[in-house]
C-alpha cells in the first residue's frame, strides 16, 4: 500500500518559508512513531505545496503531521503545526494539510 502524503502553504507575506512533513504511524491512535520526513525551503508569496508517495504498512493508523516555518534573515518569526486525519493502512490513502501564512 502507498500513502500520498500533500502539504499546501498559501504565503501572503514575501518571506522565506519551510515546509516539514512528517508521516507517522501508530497501532493504537494514541502514541505515533516517524515513518518518514521531507522538507523543502522556498520564498515569496503564493501555493507552496509538497508531495510525497511513501510505502506503509497494513494494520496500522497513519497521519501526517506538517510544519511550516516562516523566516526574517535566519530567525525564525513564524512556527504553525497542523496534522491530518488519522487514516487505516489499507490501499492507497491521500493525507492533506493546508496553511495560509
């Protein structure tokens, strides 16, 4: 089974920004464990968007947690983190996080 996992940041401001995306996976919905991660840095206003297929495991509880950081220089100026619906492993699932920053 395959998991497509997309991370949407709508920038407003003309900044630095960085998308982490992070799937996750539990048997029990309560305590999760990282799968896999990916990041990607860009600047300037409009859609970011990320997206990954990573292979998962049937049996288990799967989610996406992203977070997106907005930067002045090096400083960071903006931390948000948001995650997904839980999915079950079971064919191919889309999990989706959107922000507007």
């Amino acid at each position: 089974a395959t998991a497509i996992c997309n991370a949407q940041n709508v920038m407003t401001k003309n900044k630095k920004s960085k998308i982490t995306m992070t799937l996750q996976k539990s048997s029990d919905k309560s305590t999760y464990s990282k799968v896999k991660a990916w990041s990607q840095e860009s600047t300037g206003t409009g859609n970011k968007t990320l997206e990954k297929r990573n292979a998962i495991t049937k049996g288990y509880y799967y989610r996406l947690r992203v977070v997106v950081r907005i930067y002045s220089g090096t400083e960071v100026i903006e931390k948000i983190t948001k995650y997904s619906t839980v999915k079950y492993g079971r064919g191919i699932k889309k999990a989706k996080s959107q922000f507007s920053s």
